[in-house]
C-alpha cells in the first residue's frame, strides 16, 4: 500500500523559496511517477508538473515554468517540489500524487502542505 | 493548452436521487494508442482528492458501482445512479493526453 507524507505548513515572505517534500512509503520512488498539484484557498486544483515516464523527463506547466523544481533523492524515497518568488497568490495547499495503478492517473494523493505567503 | 469546462458547477441533490456532471474539453482526449485519457475525481470536505474514474468509465479500486463514466472524444460525462450522504464534496474531470488540467470542479451537496 503506498502511502505519501508531506512536510508541515510553511509561512513565507514574498519573493523567498518554499521546499515541500513528499516522501513515499510501501513503494520505492522509482516505480511511481510523482506529480505536484495545488489548491488556493477555496478554489480549485492546478497541476503544476511532474514525471513523464515515456520521456523520462520532468514536465511542467508553463504557468509555472523557470519558477518551479521537482527533484526527487531515491536513496529516502523523497519527492521534492521548490517554488521560487514566492507571492501572495502562490499561498495554497500544495499536494503530490503519484501514477501508480491506473496509467496517467492520480491515484494516491499525499495530506496536503499549506503554503502561506504573507509579508 | 487543453481546456476542461464542467457544468454544472453546482448541484443540490435529494438522497437516493441521480445526479450527473459534464466535462467538456478543447480537444480530443482520444490517443493513438487508443486509450481516452479522461478522470475523475472527488474531494470530500476538509480531504485530498480521490480518484473515482479512470480512463473515461473504469471505476478505481473500491469504488462504488452507483459512479459510472461515459463519453467520447471530447464529450464525458460523470453519473452517480443513486447520490448517498457521502458523495458531497467537489467533483473534477482531468485530462491527461497532454500534460494535465483540470476542469473548474463542480460542488455537489445534499438537499
């Protein structure tokens, strides 16, 4: 059974880094395709980007692109998603979720990690 | 970039009543490898999503049979045959033929 913890809620100022992490247990990070999705207060979900296994190469929403960097260290099972320049409107609930059963599907989603951006 | 329209975006449902949702997107869903890449999801109150439908009409693991999907091409529709107390949360299609997006959600409570 896989199963995804994130990092606890941050509070940034705008114009900093956040770094939320991910990490997987009951599969190894190299058998799933981790992606990263948010939610702003009352709305709802953007994806923002993850691992396209037929490339094998990390995709991003253009929204997103030049601002955002998803790593992964496989020797912890650890997913990671940074986001730079932080503003007020990047203060969200930023999730990952992985495709493991059903292809190209989300199928097992992490708690949640508020992000807060706030001078 | 793929646009997914939902309507409604809000529903009022009687228990034991059907309840249905339309997902609309810019461009065909349909791959050649013949797959349709078009989900489904449900996000409970205060819960992340979960995964209902996969692949247009596939119930995911320990889905109840009262969801069903169907549609073609660009066209999808979500069906709950008879809507119980914890089918209230926000409902959203996804596609993912290229990259991923999600329509706007479409808010289903009980009357």
């Amino acid at each position: 059974q896989v199963q995804l913890v994130q990092s606890g809620a941050e509070v940034k100022k705008p114009g900093a880094s956040v770094k939320v992490s991910c990490k997987v247990s009951g599969y190894t990070l190299t058998e799933l395709s981790m992606h990263w999705v948010r939610q702003a207060p009352g709305k709802g979900l953007e994806w923002m980007g993850g691992f396209d296994p037929e490339d094998g190469e990390t995709i991003y929403a253009q929204k997103f692109q030049g601002r955002v960097t998803m790593t992964e260290d496989t020797s912890t099972d650890t997913a990671y998603m940074e986001l730079s320049s932080l503003r007020s409107e990047d203060t969200a609930v930023y999730y990952c979720a992985t495709e493991g059963g059903a292809p190209r599907a989300f199928d097992i989603w992490g708690q949640g990690t508020m992000v807060t951006v706030s001078s | 970039d793929i646009v997914m329209t939902q309507t409604p975006l809000s529903l009022s449902v009687t228990p034991g009543q059907p309840a249905s949702i339309s997902c609309k997107s810019s461009q065909s869903l349909l791959h050649s490898d013949g797959k349709t890449y078009l989900y489904w999801y449900l996000q409970k109150p205060g819960q992340s999503p979960q995964l209902l439908i996969y692949e247009v009409s596939n119930r995911f693991s320990g889905v109840p049979d009262r969801f069903s999907g169907s549609g073609s091409g660009t066209d999808f529709t979500l069906k709950i045959s008879r809507v119980e107390a914890e089918d209230v949360g926000v409902y959203y299609c996804m596609q993912s033929i290229q990259l991923r997006t999600f329509g706007q959600g479409t808010k289903v409570e009980i009357k």
